[in-house]
C-alpha cells in the first residue's frame, strides 16, 4: 500500500487549499494511505474526512519548537513513498527532510530545498499579465503531477449530518439546506487590515439587501464583535461568528444563495463548497492566484488604476499610502448580486 504524506501548516485558506491535491491524489491512488500535517486551529475542516488516513496538528503558539519535534518523531515511525510539502518555509523543509520518505518533494524556494528528491518551481503571477497566472491550486499540481497528470485540482471539503445539523440548531428554519426566502452569509472580517472590505461598506451592503433575504455574518470567535457592530449598524444580520465548526460553517455557505467574503479563507471555502461567492479584493489582485475557482464566483474589484495597488502578496495592517482607494473606492451597489438587491 503506497503511503504519502503532505505537509500544510500555514493559514486556514490554505489548508482549504491543500484538499484538491488530497482529492487528486486519492483519485489516482484510491488505495494510498495520505496522512496530513496541519496548523493547531485547522483540523476541524477535516473532522471525519474520507481520505485522511492520520491527522498530524502542531501546535505553533504553545512550544512550537518542542512540538515540532514531536511531529517530527511521530513522523519517524512511518516510511512514506511521497512526502509532499506544500510549503516554502524552514520549518516545514526540515520537517520533510527529517520524516522518513522515499521520495521528498517541495517547492525551489524552501530553504532546506537542496535536500528534497524532487524541487518544484514556485511561481506567483504577474498582476500585469492576469490571464496566464496560475491559481493557488495549478502551483499545488506541480507537486503532484508526475504522480498524477497535468489537469487542475479542485478543492472539496466534507460536512457530515452532525454538521449540517449543528447549523440547524442556530437557524429558525432549516429544509433541505434551505432558509425559507433564502440568505446570504457575509464574511466581513480578514487577518489583514488591507484585505478586509471597510465596516462602513458592509454595512451599506446589508442594509441594501432585499429585506426577505436573511443575512448571516460569519467567522471566527475573534470576528464576533466587528459582526455585532455591523449588524448594529445595519439593523438586520444574525450573528453566527464563533458559533459554529468550520465544517459547519462549510455547510451554511453551501446552502446559501450568495456569500460576501474578503480575499480570505472564507473565500476558499466556497470554492470547496461548490458556493457561490462574492469576493471583494482591496490591496491584493487576483493575479496573485488565490480567486474564485468556481463559474458561481465573482470578483468586484476597483475599477481605478492605482499605481499602488498591490501594495504587497499577503496585506498590511494599515494602508502604506495613507488613503486606501483600492477599498473605498468599491460601491457596495456593485458588490451586491442581482438576486439579493432591493
């Protein structure tokens, strides 16, 4: 039996990401045992997955030298025929050279990649030349294509009954997946200040609404507050940041009629959802390869020219020019679908 290991310990987009080489993967090797490192924080989009043999979670904030270690040895104790990083960090180049593996695959630019069998060129798009950049998800395949062939990975994820019922204990109605009159869930919040839509904008949206469509804000435990004051601000939105599992979060987006997000995990999630999604993109471009993988996504982006504009591949926390058009700029009038406008 062919046992393959990947490696994803960055942010949660990005373990969303990870899926469509485990997808493709377990497509042409259905009987390969595929185990799976990841971040403290990101398991949940994995609870009861099909394809994940072993769940392997580092602990980055609470002794995360010690703890890598401790993955490390428990690496040790398997020989793996594929060890696959998805990464270009130290961490997880020495991780991948310490497991035992027949084969160690990783991108050019780790650190620690002149020790790996297999070194894949890591390339990020030009925003100047948007219609030959590749996704996200065409740099993953390039880890995984003499393993498996040239076509593009999707990724998936896998909600189960509990979760799906879990979002029903936090509706008034639930059919089918369905919310009588239909809903929308809206993403407001981001890591990154620049990639994050503005309060002010979000809550233009959801004011702009139709008044039967339901809104849902969603996200983390951390995002509940700037949720609240939105919805506040707003008159209308429930808040169901922090209130559900990230599987269920998955199964609320797919069920609704449009999701609002920033560039950012909620984002991905869609996409593995099949969900519709509405993404607004402020500092970053989507030439950087982390858009909509999916015919139901749409990107609303500044329609200026701003020769600021990326200001950088992962945002910042403040505006570097001070004004922040790439933001401002965008009418929530053109971020809201047709099927959910007054």
């Amino acid at each position: 039996m062919k046992q393959i290991l990947v490696i994803q310990t960055a942010f949660l987009g990005d373990a969303v990401l990870v899926t469509s080489i485990l997808e493709k993967l377990h497509a042409f090797h259905p009987d390969a045992a595929i185990d799976l490192v990841v971040r403290k924080g990101n398991e949940g989009l994995f609870d009861e997955h099909p394809f994940v043999r072993r769940l392997l979670i580092w602990d980055k904030r609470s002794g995360k030298t010690g703890d890598l270690f401790r993955i490390i040895g428990e690496l040790r104790m398997t020989e793996y025929d594929d060890i696959i990083n998805a990464q270009r960090f130290f961490s997880t180049g020495l991780m991948t050279v310490l497991a035992r593996g027949k084969e160690k695959i990783g991108y050019d630019k780790n650190p620690l990649s002149f020790l790996f069998s297999r070194k894949v060129k890591h390339v990020i798009g030009d925003p100047s030349t948007p219609l030959r950049t590749p996704h996200e998800v065409d740099r993953l395949n390039a880890l995984i294509e003499h393993l498996t062939d040239k076509s593009r990975p999707l990724p998936r994820l896998y909600p189960t009954e509990k979760h799906k019922l879990e979002v029903h204990d936090h509706m008034a109605t639930w059919s089918h997946g369905h919310v009588a009159g239909g809903y929308v869930c809206v993403a407001p919040a981001s890591v990154w200040f620049t990639k994050q839509w503005p309060e002010a904008k979000w809550i233009e949206l959801i004011r702009s609404a139709a008044a039967e469509v339901r809104v849902y804000l969603i996200g983390a435990p951390g995002d509940a507050e700037l949720c609240e004051r939105i919805a506040k601000a707003a008159g209308r939105g429930e808040i169901l940041a922090g209130k559900l599992s990230l599987l269920g979060t998955a199964a609320l987006m797919h069920g609704a009629t449009m999701n609002y997000v920033n560039d950012s995990a909620p984002l991905h999630i869609a996409s593995a959802m099949n969900a519709p999604v509405t993404v607004v993109f402020c500092s970053t471009v989507p030439a950087f390869g982390f858009g909509p993988l999916r015919e139901n996504g749409r990107i609303v982006e500044t329609a200026e020219k701003l020769d600021c504009r990326p200001c950088g591949l992962h945002g910042y926390s403040a505006c570097p020019r001070g004004h922040f058009k790439c933001a401002l700029n965008i009418d929530p009038r053109t971020v809201l679908s047709e099927t959910t406008r007054h």
